[in-house]
C-alpha cells in the first residue's frame, strides 16, 4: 500500500517519487484538507473500501498503515 500511496502522490503532486517515503508528511507536500478529501474518495474508488478517517494521519506511512488496516 506504501508504494501505491507514493505513486499516487508523485503523479497527482508531480514530485519524483524517489523523493517521497514513509516518514513524509502531507504538510511537507502542502497538502490541505480539501486535497486529502480528494486524495481520499480517489483511493476509496480504486480501492473499494471506505476510508473515513477516525484520527488525524500526518505521514504516507500513518495512511497506509489505515488504509491496509481498512482491507483486512
């Protein structure tokens, strides 16, 4: 799910993945709420899961820790 995430991000923010990790944080891309609702309902889509956060997330690696914890 990590990688998925960054590859998510890297073409939805056009920053070169290599420069995205675990440990990035949505702030350091300038993400705001709006762009993570968006960001959200896309994964939900390709995902087929619903992924309403119950708690702030502020890294890649918070969300797809959620997200796989949301597919099993």
């Amino acid at each position: 799910m990590l990688e998925k995430l960054i590859q998510y991000l890297s073409t939805e923010l056009d920053v070169p993945a290599e420069e995205l990790g675990r440990d990035t944080t949505f702030e350091s891309l300038h993400l705001d709420s709006l762009d993570t609702v968006e960001m959200l309902m896309d994964l939900e889509s390709e995902l087929g899961v619903d992924l309403e956060l119950e708690e702030k997330v502020s890294t890649i690696g918070e969300l797809a820790d959620f997200i796989e914890s949301k597919l099993d």
